[in-house]
C-alpha cells in the first residue's frame, strides 16, 4: 500500500529525468492507423501509375536486370532471383517474392508476361513449382520496362538497410498499367484494372500526344475495350 511519502509517477519521472505525455487514446489510433494504411498503399499493395508495378515486382525486374538475365541469355533457378531480391532489396518473405514473380511470368494473367518462365508455372486450375524447380529470365517487354536505368532517367533510392540502391520507378517505355492491369487489396482501398491490346493502347498514346484535348470517345476509338489474356465475351456497355 502506498504511503503518503512514497513518490507520484510525475515526481518519479523528475527525478529520473524523464517525461510523461498524456495521450488520447483515439486520437492516436486514428494517426497510426493512417500511417499505417498508407505503408501499405505506397509501399506494398497497389501499383504506381507511371510504371504499373507494385514495390515487389519493380524490385524482381530491377534485380533480374543486374544479374543479367536477358532474353538472349539461359533461364536460371527461380530461387537464386528469389534468394537475390530478397537479400538485396525486399525486406520481406521468400514467398511474397515468388508468388509476385510467377505472376509476371503467366500469360492467363498478364497480356504481355514480363518473365519468361521454364517449368511449371501454374495454371488457371493448379499452383507452380517450388522455385528450386522452376526457372526464368526476363521477357523482351521487361528489356523496355527497364532501359536506360543507367543514364540516369529516374530516381534512385536506398534499399531497406541503406547498403544499395533501387530506382523509385521504372522508366517502362510503354503504358503497362493500361496493358497488363492491376490488382491488389490494401488498407480501405483496393484496385482491380483489365488488362488492354498493347497495339491499342499505343495508338491511343500516340493520338493523345498529337491531340492533348481527345475525348474519351475519341481514344475509345482506338481501345474499345479490355483485352483479356484468357479470352471471353465482352460488350461495350451504353
């Protein structure tokens, strides 16, 4: 039981040197809990327009570009790129990479796949290979994603320990956000894009840079509507 000589905790904390803040429970949560949907949304789940990649897949294409696994080249284990992007750049789990990394290779996800993927790269019914089994190097459209890094046309920033550095964005010579779409689920957002015809899509570009006011019917003209890599119906809706 306390007596009446024994110290209060702000007596205690003078004397100790210390300081004690009152604090709104709510009002910090409410901080916090918008510091943290924004890591998730910047730096984990959802892509960045000018390039069209999420954190994960930009470090895999930029890794993969330094080890030098050009589509001229051979296929190596998909563990040793895993092994690499996970050391050097990714702070995160040999898995998330993988999963990321299968993603870019399938071509009933994307409608130009950005690695070329040998073995078992899974399905629309079944999962890939461990990635001992299963090997890759970079498709020619990646080659565009990322040519150039070295004349210095975008940002570098520090990996997660401060040792290396990455670029904050690939320089991605054609819309791949509008080309292979997008999806992600982040902290009260989401995104959820189609892929589209990469010959549409430039066409659309190239009109937009000669005409800056064409309307939206004016570049539906040219991509009327989603190309998906699986194929199936579709109609343009009123």
């Amino acid at each position: 039981m306390a007596t009446p000589n024994d110290p209060t905790p702000e007596s205690s904390a003078q004397l100790t040197g210390e300081r004690i803040d009152d604090v709104d429970v709510s009002v910090e949560m409410q901080g916090s809990f918008l510091e943290y949907a924004y890591s998730v949304i910047y730096s984990r789940a959802l892509p960045d327009a000018r390039d069209g990649l999420k954190p994960v897949q930009r470090r895999i294409l930029y890794q993969m570009t330094e080890m030098g696994l050009r589509p001229d080249r051979g296929h190596v284990k998909s563990a040793r790129v895993v092994g690499d992007v996970m050391g050097k750049l990714h702070p995160h789990g040999d898995a998330s990479i993988y999963d990321a990394m299968v993603r870019l290779a399938q071509d009933f996800i994307l409608r130009v796949p950005l690695i070329d993927g040998h073995g078992n790269f899974g399905s629309l019914d079944d999962g890939p290979a461990a990635p001992r089994y299963t090997e890759a190097r970079l498709e020619a459209a990646a080659m565009a994603m990322t040519e150039n890094l070295d004349e210095d046309v975008v940002d570098f920033v520090p990996n997660y320990d401060n040792q290396l550095t990455q670029p904050s964005v690939l320089p991605a010579a054609f819309p791949n956000l509008l080309v292979n779409g997008a999806s992600g689920i982040a902290v009260g957002m989401a995104t959820n894009m189609a892929p589209h015809n990469l010959i549409e899509v430039v066409a659309a570009a190239r009109y937009l840079l000669d005409n800056p006011s064409a309307t939206l019917d004016d570049l539906m003209a040219f991509v009327p509507g989603p190309d998906l890599p699986t194929g199936g119906p579709w109609r343009r809706h009123p």
